[in-house]
C-alpha cells in the first residue's frame, strides 16, 4: 500500500531526494536475506551488547508511543 501511495515520490519520512521504490534486489532482501540466521543473530548481539543504547519497537503502536514519549 505504501508502495502504491508514494510510488516515484519521496514519502514524508524519507531523506530528501529518495523515491520510494520498489525494485528486484528490494523484494529478494525482503524475502530472502533480511531474515537469515546470521542476521537475526547479528541483531540479537547488537540488543545484548548495547542494551542501554538499544530499543526494539515492533509495531506502529509502540513507535507512536515512543515518538510521543521523546516530544517527537
């Protein structure tokens, strides 16, 4: 739905000058790539090692809540 909405634009939370897009290399990180092992794991020490620095937001919700939280 993004996709369809901001299609060749720059969405309102993008860096000026991106355009949403969606292309090959995107769809096959999506389905393949970004959710290794490997990776998953390299999350999980990146959590455990900066536990102080680090926040795991895992819906919309918990993001509004804590943009609301920082006065953002």
């Amino acid at each position: 739905r993004r996709y369809r909405t901001y299609r060749g634009k720059t969405r309102p939370a993008m860096a000026k000058g991106c355009k949403e897009k969606m292309d090959g290399e995107f769809v096959k990180w999506i389905l393949w790539k970004g959710r290794s092992k490997s990776t998953r794991g390299m999350f999980r020490r990146v959590r455990t090692q900066y536990a102080d620095k680090t926040v795991v937001l895992r819906s919309q919700r918990q993001l509004d809540a804590f943009m609301q939280r920082q006065g953002l």
